[in-house]
C-alpha cells in the first residue's frame, strides 16, 4: 500500500471519531457529567491513583469508570475495590481507545445519574493521543522513575492534555528524580501546562488534586449552564 492510501484510511479514522467523540461529548453535557480520561505510559500507577481517586469521590459524587487494556480485566477488578462502578474495555491487538468503544462501553448506564465519569486508556503515550474520547479533561501521567525527558519524547500527548500528574512522588529523592527538569521539559512543549505531584500510596499531593479536579467540574458545570441561558 502506498504512502498516500495509508494517510488517506488515517484521515478518514480520525475523522470517523472525532465526529462520534463530538457526539458523545453533546451526550454527557446533557447529562451534566463531567469525563476525565487518563493517559500515561505502562507502570505509571495510573489504575492505583485512579483507585484513590474513586475511592475519595465515592464519598460525596456518584462516580464511574471505564478502563481499556489489550487483555484481562485486572485493573477492572482493581478499580472496583473503590465501590464505583467499573466496566472493563479489552481491546485486543489496539493500543489505545476509540470514541466507538467508549460509546459501546457504556451500554445501559444512566449518565443523569453520574457526576464522574473517567476512563481510563490503555498503557500507551503514542496512540491515545490522536483520539478524542469526548471527554471534559485530560490528564497525562508520568512517574518519577520514568525520567525528565517523557515530555520531549513525547510532546503530542502533552501538547493534547490538559494538566500533568507526576505519580510516585515519593519515589523521587530514591531515583533521583530531576523535579526542575521535568517541568522545564513539559512547559517547553506545552507552554503554561499546570502539574501536580501526587503519591497514591503516602496520599501525598491528592488533596490538590482533588480540589483541582471539582474546580474544573464546577467551571465547566457553569459554563455549560451560561451557555444554555
């Protein structure tokens, strides 16, 4: 196949979902449910910090997640610990998710009845970053041994999210983790992006996050009201 008839089929993919990401975009606003997707590289601690983040939600919003893996459902049955709901996306030999998943993925839920919904991509910081999921937020993770330079290797999916979480902060004096290189490195590719650095086994840094993420909730939930008047 020729050059052109591959970035043709791309072209027409893409297209394809990000018409459907658009729709499922108008579906959750009407709903009033805010979606996070999470993107990061395998070994993150990206279920684990999803995990805590459900778990602390699970208190005070009406929460759900979707999580994508080539195979298995672990991290389905790691996230339900958290008492949400949980439904697993296995994709086989794709490795990242689709907007036609994610529709397929939530079947019968009845999204007026959510505040959260995340979805969870697979383990991959290429792919996933093409593929508008019709989500409100994206977060791309990176942890504190995966090294300064994930930003400049991989700066589509920084210049695509919309904050960094750096994982494992407490893992960082032990590797040697180069906190000013990091976030020199992400403001390079992505001008002004925020960042901030959480532990999900010490709770470190989640209280922000936490805020941060029923602030942007809050925004987005008036914006959307403000727009309706």
């Amino acid at each position: 196949m020729s050059q052109p008839r591959i970035l043709e089929v791309r072209t027409q993919i893409l297209k394809k979902n990000d018409t459907l990401a658009r729709s499922l975009r108008d579906r959750f606003h009407a709903a009033g449910v805010y979606v996070v997707s999470l993107v990061s590289s395998p070994g993150s601690g990206k279920t684990a910090f999803l995990r805590e983040t459900l778990t602390h939600l699970h208190k005070q919003f009406r929460v759900a997640a979707l999580v994508g893996d080539l195979a298995t459902e672990n991290d389905a049955k790691r996230l339900a610990e958290s008492g949400a709901p949980v439904r697993q996306i296995v994709t086989g030999t794709v490795c990242h998710l689709e907007a036609d998943m994610v529709e397929k993925a939530l079947g019968d839920w009845r999204l007026g009845e959510l505040d959260f919904l995340f979805i969870e991509n697979v383990g991959n910081l290429v792919c996933p970053s093409s593929y508008d999921l019709g989500e409100d937020l994206r977060l791309v993770l990176i942890s504190t041994p995966e090294g300064e330079d994930k930003p400049l290797k991989y700066p589509t999916i920084f210049n695509t999210s919309d904050i960094a979480i750096v994982t494992k902060s407490d893992l960082a004096e032990s590797v040697g983790f180069d906190r000013e290189a990091m976030y020199k490195n992400a403001r390079e590719v992505r001008p002004g992006i925020e960042i901030l650095e959480v532990s999900s086994k010490t709770g470190a840094g989640m209280d922000a996050w936490f805020q941060y993420l029923q602030r942007r909730r809050t925004e987005a939930m008036a914006a959307e009201t403000s727009h309706a008047v």
